[in-house]
C-alpha cells in the first residue's frame, strides 16, 4: 500500500460536556477512494471538518505531506456577501483559476453569473463544486455532494470522480453513487472509527458481522450496555432483514402494476376489471400545460390507484414540480382534467424542511409538551414514538437546534408520519438522511396504507420503493413505466435501437425476490412509436440456444449473487488485509471477474426474454 499524504493521529474532540469522538486513527493515501458512514449526529461532518484543517480538534495529530492540497465541499457553503456565483467561486486566495471554473461550469451547467440571492439550492450546489473540482485537488472531502443535484449532474460528477487522480472521502445518503465509486469504507459509530477495504456494496455485510461479534460479546458486559447493542441489532441489522421481504413484495406489486398498462401511446393505466374503479384516488385525462410559449406537459393521461407507490425523475426544469402540483390538485391544468377523490386527504413534506423553530423541544415539536402523541388514531408515549425512529428516548428534552441536520429532518418524519392522511407526498426526501433512516424510510412507506407521490434523484431509494415510475424528458411527454429508476433507464436506453428493428419495445418491471428487474407487458408511451409493427402473435418460437439461456440464466445468476455475497463477507474481516493479503487480492479480484460475468449474464436473459416477449409467449 502507498503511504499516506494525509493522516490523523488519536483524534479527539469535544462537543458539550463530552467526547463527541476520541482515539481515531484515519490514513488517507493517493488513490483511496473512501466512503464515511456513520448515523445523523455521529459527527460525520464535523470530522471532515477537523480532517481539512477548518475546525481544530482537542486532541490528536494532523500530518500531511507537503504540497498536498485538500479541499472541503460543504454541504451549504455560506454565500454572503458576494453578488454573484461566480464572483464566490473566484474569492480568496485558495480559489480556483478562471479559466478552470469556467470549463468545469459549463460541463455540469451552471450559469456562474446567477445572483446569488436568488439562486436555487440546486445551482448553489454546482457553484460549490465548481470551486472544489476547479482548484486541482488531491484529497477531496465531500459531504452529500448529491444533494439538490438532477440525474444529469450526478451522472456528470459520478464520472469526474471516477477519472479523478487524487483520493476522495465522500459522505453521501446515495447508495448507487456510493456503490460505483468507493473502495473502501469507514464507519463514524458510537464513537469510533473503523476501517474496511471494502467498497460500500459490502457495507451491509460487514456491518452485520459486526453487530453480531457485539451482541456475542454482549454477555460480558453490564445490562444497559446489553440492551444498547440489543436495540442497535433489532433496530439495524432486523431492519434490513424485513426490507428485503418488502422489495419481494414491491416486485410482486410491480409486476401488477405492468399488466395493468394499456398499449403503445397510452399512457393511463388501465385497469383490468370494472369493480376496481373505486380504488382510484387520482385521474388526469389528457392532460396539457404550458407556461408562456414552453410545453411543459402535454396529451398526459394517468389513473392511480390507492395504495399505489408512484415515482417522479428528471433533470432540474423537466416539469417534475409542474406535474406533482397539477396531480395534487394545486395546479389548474390548461387542457384535460385532473380528478381527485373526494375522501382524499394528504400531507406534504417538501425540500425546503421548513420546520420548527430551534429553540423548541423535540417534545413540544412531536407531542406540544405532553407526553403521548397520536399516531394515525394510535396513542404512543413520545419515548417509545422517538425510538422507532432511531433516537435516543432521553432526546425528548432536547432543543431542536441542537441536532443535526439529518436528525432534524427525521423528526419532521416522526411529526408528519403520525398524521391521518391517505395520501403522502415526498419531495427529494432523502436529502440530509443517513443511510439508517433511509432503511427507516422505505420501511414506512411500505407499511403505509395510502398513496405515495415521490420526487427524487435519489436511485437506489426509488429502486427499493416505488411501484409506477414517471419519467420526463422535457419535452412534455412523460413515460409511465412499472418500476423503478433502472426499469426506466432500461425503456429509454432500449428505444432508440428497437425503433430501428421496427420492434414494439417493451418496459421492464417486476422482478425476482433477489431484486432483479425483468422485462413484462407495459409498453412505453412515446408517440413516435405508435406506427412501429406489432410483435408476432406466437408463430415464431425461440431457438433452442435461446430457449436454454432463458431458462438457465435466471438460477445461474443468483449462484453468481451468492459467490459475490460470499466473497464480499469475507472481506468484510477488518484483519484481512494484514493477516493475508494474498487472498484479499485474490477475493477482490474475483469479485470484480464475478460482477463482470453477472452483467453479461443479465444481459443476455433480457435479451433472450424480450425475444420471447416479441414472439408472443
């Protein structure tokens, strides 16, 4: 291994009238690519802060090698006192070269001329990371740098990262990003600080091998101790454990969903019997908006059932805002109409978190003071209440300006989730949540009676969460796909070479326990695919080739998801790497030959299943 060019030596601070974190050894050498993990109030981002020199810490060592050059990207860099983007990315004596800024800008699309008193936090977060890409760091420390980011941005900054030279430590709620981009992770917990070569898709499992060391050692260890790692493991490690028979389930509701759409060009979702009618919640027929000459939605027909899980994506200005309000009701469409049931009643918790004044208690916030809260017609004792939601009971008597950012927003959740409501409406919920209350959230949503809205950027959320998907382009056409994000992706990424064929493309949804999305019936909705010949009516059949790898690669894929698994446990040993590095290489290189194999596998099963499709089987 390299050594290191930025180290600390027995970390330590104080925070209150304790220790927030003490005794941490952290090493960062020229190419580590690390993800930072740990819960909201674990001091993720104070810790960047005292790694990049700007808070000094109580005790402990900072070395760097010379000449090194690190640089933070907060997560709201105060923008004060300067008239415009660009005229802050270009202040200070550490600030990039204007013609770096420049190039960069134009690549993730921020005009830097913006005010910045009226600049969105989408262009704010651009403007950031124009500062910190443009200055040619070596070590970048980045806390939720997705946040307020469209799909675009993430895909652009995903692939910067991915060609960057220097070492990064990332703080992010966003799994995918996450999974594609580190190496190796570190895990903020209770404390301490412990480290895995280990990307963050064998996070889970690492962790759960922790816990589970823990609970073992617990038996040792005084009752209230026992009943702290008890709670962690029910609370963490059992909830991870029941959202996969949720994603189960979700799959089950999706492939539902997908024989419910109608044919090419319509994009309602047509229901299958006359009797399930009463079940709609929501209803735009043919619905058309625009604002001065720009379509922003147009000829858009949708029905939602209750129950329902629908997803929003899009880059910034596609419409999706737009579309949310003319589906709620808040906006008037300009053709078409948009009808709501009248049993319907929502709450809305949107990105801007406007939330409670931070002098006041958490328990004056969830309960005015008292005791109990009622949670959807359900008395519960605020401690308890608090708990399932993964705070400290003693936390009721805390100011809210005392916690974090991500706790503040779990709070809003607590306060909102325990309202009546049959209709829930998100928007970018995931923005300031760590990855526990993310667990946290699907949970609910899955548990949830209603209908859900959701506007997200956020992927990997809205794989594990949503039944239906819209996806807008911009142009005023909206894809109505059953499914996720991925099964989105996977129509537009399939449309432009099935027009081609002359094929009628088919939408993916549904999928196997495992999580694995599959091809079904739903068809995309785009227009220019309305003359596209019909698929043949079953008087082809499949090649036996074909015929085989349909019906082999579905279990051979899982084998393949196992050995992953497997391997990736093993690494999840901490000592690996020191007892025997030979085989951690040759695990690592394994996993990598495995994936590789997956991907060319998957792909042929699509291939070989929208053939079978396209035959009419």
């Amino acid at each position: 291994m390299a050594p290191p060019i930025v180290s600390f030596e027995d970390l330590g601070l104080v925070q209150g009238e304790g220790w927030l974190f003490r005794g941490l050894d952290i090493h960062v050498g020229p190419r580590d690519r690390l993800a930072l993990i740990g819960r909201n109030g674990a001091g993720k981002t104070t810790l960047l802060k005292c790694f990049a020199g700007v808070i000094d810490t109580d005790k402990g060592k900072r070395s760097i090698v010379p000449g090194t050059r690190v640089v933070l990207l907060e997560q709201d860099p105060v923008l004060t006192g300067h008239d415009t983007l660009g005229e802050w990315v270009l202040a200070g004596d550490d600030a990039p070269e204007p013609h770096e800024a420049a190039a960069i800008a134009d690549q993730i699309g921020i005009d830097l001329g913006r005010p910045t008193a009226t600049a969105s936090g989408g262009e704010r977060r651009r403007a950031a990371i124009v500062r910190a890409l443009a200055v040619d760091p070596d070590v970048l420390l980045l806390d939720e740098p997705t946040n307020h980011l469209d799909l675009a941005a993430i895909d652009w900054l995903e692939a910067w990262l991915g060609r960057f030279k220097g070492a990064f430590i990332v703080i992010s709620h966003d799994r995918t990003f996450l999974t594609r981009l580190t190496k190796s992770c570190l895990w903020l917990d209770r404390g301490t600080i412990r480290r895995a070569e280990i990307g963050f898709g064998g996070f889970d499992a690492w962790t759960e091998t922790v816990f589970a060391e823990e609970a073992r050692a617990a038996d040792k260890l005084d009752a209230k101790l026992k009943l702290e790692l008890h709670w962690l493991e029910r609370g963490v490690t059992g909830r991870r454990r029941r959202n996969q028979g949720r994603l189960a389930k979700l799959h089950e509701m999706r492939a539902t969903r997908a024989a419910m759409l109608g044919g090419p060009g319509t994009a309602n979702l047509a229901l299958a019997r006359d009797d399930v009618k009463t079940k709609s919640v929501i209803e735009a027929e043919h619905v058309t908006k625009s604002f001065v000459d720009r379509t922003i939605i147009k000829d858009f027909s949708l029905r939602i059932q209750r129950g329902d899980r629908i997803g929003l994506v899009g880059a910034n200005g596609t419409g999706k805002t737009t579309l949310l309000r003319l589906l709620t009701g808040e906006l008037k469409p300009d053709t078409g109409t948009v009808k709501l049931a009248k049993t319907l009643s929502g709450i809305v918790i949107d990105q801007q978190r406007k939330l409670m004044e931070p002098h006041r208690k958490v328990r004056d916030v969830l309960a005015e003071g008292g005791d109990w809260i009622e949670v959807r017609g359900v008395k519960k004792h605020i401690k308890g209440y608090l708990k399932e939601f993964l705070f400290a009971p003693e936390l009721s008597e805390a100011p809210v300006g005392s916690l974090s950012g991500g706790e503040r927003s779990r709070l809003l959740l607590a306060r909102e989730f325990a309202r009546e409501s049959n209709l829930l409406v998100l928007d970018e919920p995931t923005n300031d949540l760590d990855l526990e209350t993310l667990d946290l959230l699907q949970e609910v949503i899955a548990d949830y009676d209603g209908t859900v809205l959701i506007v997200s950027h956020d992927r990997d959320f809205l794989d594990r969460t949503v039944t239906v998907t819209l996806g807008l382009d911009g142009s005023g056409k909206v894809d109505v796909v059953a499914g996720g994000y991925e099964d989105w992706m996977r129509q537009r990424n399939a449309i432009p070479s099935l027009k081609g064929r002359g094929d009628s493309p088919k939408a993916s949804g549904g999928g196997s326990s495992a999580g694995r999305t599959v091809p079904t019936a739903n068809k995309p909705t785009d227009p220019a695919l309305r003359t596209s010949s019909p698929p043949s009516s079953g008087k082809g059949k499949l090649s036996y080739k074909d015929q085989r790898d349909l019906d082999r690669l579905p279990a051979e894929i899982d084998g393949i998801e196992a050995d992953i698994a497997r391997a990736e446990e093993t690494l999840a040993d901490p000592d690996l790497y020191t007892r025997d590095p030979k085989r951690f290489a040759a695990l690592t290189a394994a996993i990598d030959a495995k994936r590789v194999d997956k991907e060319a596998a998957e792909q042929r099963w699509l291939d070989v299943a929208e053939m079978a499709e396209q035959l009419g089987r």
